[in-house]
C-alpha cells in the first residue's frame, strides 16, 4: 500500500514538470498510436485510477470528531474531506498507467513557444 511520503515523492517530478513549462500543453505520446487510441487509453486509465483512488484509505469518510461542549452535551462534527489528496493519488495512478503502456507526456506542438 502507498504511503504518504511514496504518493508525495511520486508526484513531485509531474508536477515540476508542470510547474517549469509554464502555460505550455503537454499530450501522451507514443509512436504508431492514433490518437483516438491514445485518448481510449487515458479514458480507461482515468476511470481505473479514479476507483482506485476512491477506495484508498485516505478517501474513505472520515470518523467524526466528538466533543463536549460547555454545558456538558456531546457534540459530533465531521472533518472536512480533503479531495486533493485522492486528486493527486487519482493523477499519480493514471500517470503510471499510461507510461506502463508505452506512452510518454510530452509538450504539445499547438503550444506557444
């Protein structure tokens, strides 16, 4: 199972990536693939990716936090979800996906220079 510090290593090249081109687009690639066949791909690596990240641990419902309030009541309050973290787990997942077949993300050539 992924840790915390896995997932968080995991991203930081990606992201960088992301960070140091800017507003440039980038588009998996890999030669003798159409890019219909390409886009099928990232369709089933997303809707793989995204179950799985919904079943991870930290995506799971929180347990509400009890507390007892001046006057002696018990008070229940749920924590707020955090989604970017199943978000970034989602975008690792299908990231590995799509390299595991054959595919690389490159810098789209409709970009600006």
């Amino acid at each position: 199972m992924l840790n915390h510090k896995t997932t968080l290593h995991g991203l930081i090249a990606p992201l960088a990536l992301l960070f140091a081109g800017g507003c440039a687009s980038y588009e998996w690639h890999k030669d003798g693939t159409s890019a219909a066949e390409t886009q099928q791909l990232l369709a089933q690596c997303s809707a793989q990716a995204r179950a799985e990240a919904a079943r991870h641990p930290s995506a799971a419902a929180a347990v509400p936090n009890l507390t007892v309030d001046g006057q002696g009541r018990v008070i229940a309050t749920q924590p707020q979800r955090n989604d970017s973290e199943r978000l970034l787990l989602e975008q690792n997942m299908t990231r590995r996906c799509m390299t595991a077949n054959g595919h690389t993300l490159r810098r789209s050539d409709a970009s600006p220079p």
